[in-house]
C-alpha cells in the first residue's frame, strides 16, 4: 500500500551519454504517466543557438556566460517533444543539426550557463510530478530524486539513431563520422570539470542497445508504478 504521509509528487531522472535512447524514453513515460518531461539537453542545445547566432568564440566563457545571463528561456511541451523559446523566438527546429552538436559540449562547460538552468530546471521541478533527462539530473540538478536511470548504449547503436533523426531532418551524414562526433562528445562530457557525467550511486543501468523503445519505456513505467506503491 502507497505510504499516505508521502508526497504524491514525484522526480524521475534519466541520465546518460548522447544518442543512448533517454530523450525519447523519458517524453514517452512522462506522456504515459500524465506527467512534465524535463529536455535539459535541448535547454542546453538552445543555448548554443545563440552563441551561434551572436557570433560568440566557444573558447570564450565570459562572453558565453554573459550571454545566457541575458537570455529568456521559456518551454512548452506539445505531442512532438519539448518547444523550446529563446527571448520569444522558437528555436526548436534548430537545435539538432551538426554545428550544434559541436557547439553543444563547450556551451555546456561554461560554469554561468549550467548556473542559469540548473536554477531554471529547479523552477520548472517545484511545478509537479516530472520526469527529467539529462546529463547531471540525478547527480547535480535532482539529487534527492524519487527514482534516477543510467542509459546507456553501445556506440554503433547511438550512432545509427543520431542518422535516423538526423535524416528526417534532412541531414545527411555519414556513420563514421557520426561515431567520431559521439566519441568526442562523450570524452568532453565525462572530463568536464562542472558536473561531469556520470551515474548517480543510486542510479539503476539501463543497456538501451538491443531493447525496442517499447520496452524501454515499459521497463521504466513498471519502476515508477512499483515505487508509487511502497
């Protein structure tokens, strides 16, 4: 029976490298259970947009942290995934293409950027039941989490994925070059100085790499019902 004196508000956190299969699983679970989805990565991809469009040196912190101190971030969901909104502009459409996934990684190690929507993302977790992907979800943004996932895949797997949504985008890019990028990416994103990634220590592992994303999102769900009834 589900404790009366806890919280019927939860936090799901999914957490992993690039491609391993968590934004799509979280946005499912999160339609499933009635909840918000939490995109961190595409706050984080929007902020590179604009450091994109502002002309900004990656290699300058000061002028990147500057910017995302002025900028107005604003979410709002619909049945495709998380819009996202910068100073009112849609950028949505932007987010996913090559010169942002290289961007993407030095925007994400600027200190004053993570400040900015670490807080945000806190804002939007106070609103209600959530479920949150990220990087640093479980470790940094929601450590007190009800339930947190490690998502992993292997890397042939990841890179196929990023193709597929890349070409429906009508991005065409080669696998190998694809591997490389995600390679690169990983090592920044595990180096990094500022919540570098990693699991939490009370996180379960979820191996992506041979599982249809029914069952990805099914395994999750199962989880969430199992500890809304303790």
């Amino acid at each position: 029976m589900k404790n009366p004196e806890k919280s019927d508000k939860m936090v799901v956190t999914l957490d992993g490298p690039a491609a391993s299969g968590k934004s799509t699983t979280a946005r499912l679970v999160a339609k499933e259970m009635g909840w918000l989805y939490l995109d961190t990565g595409a706050m984080y991809r929007a902020m590179a947009v604009k450091v994109l469009d502002e002309g900004i040196p990656l290699d300058d912190p000061e002028a990147i942290g500057a910017m995302a101190r002025r900028t107005k971030m604003t979410l709002k969901a619909s049945d495709e995934g998380t819009r996202v909104f910068l100073d009112g502009v849609e950028v949505t459409h932007r987010i996913r293409t090559p010169e942002v996934d290289r961007a993407v990684g030095p925007v994400c190690e600027v200190p004053v950027v993570r400040e900015v929507l670490v807080a945000l993302q806190r804002e939007i977790g106070k609103k209600g039941s959530l479920v949150a992907e990220g990087r640093d979800m479980g470790t940094v943004v929601f450590p007190d989490a009800d339930l947190k996932f490690y998502v992993i895949a292997s890397i042939e797997a990841r890179a196929r994925r990023r193709r597929i949504d890349m070409e429906r985008q009508g991005i065409s890019v080669s696998l190998d070059e694809l591997i490389h990028e995600i390679e690169r990416r990983d090592r920044r994103d595990s180096e990094r100085t500022h919540s570098p990634l990693r699991p939490a220590g009370d996180a379960g592992l979820l191996d992506t790499s041979e599982m249809t994303l029914e069952q990805q999102v099914g395994t999750v769900v199962q989880k969430i019902h199992r500890k809304m009834a303790r």
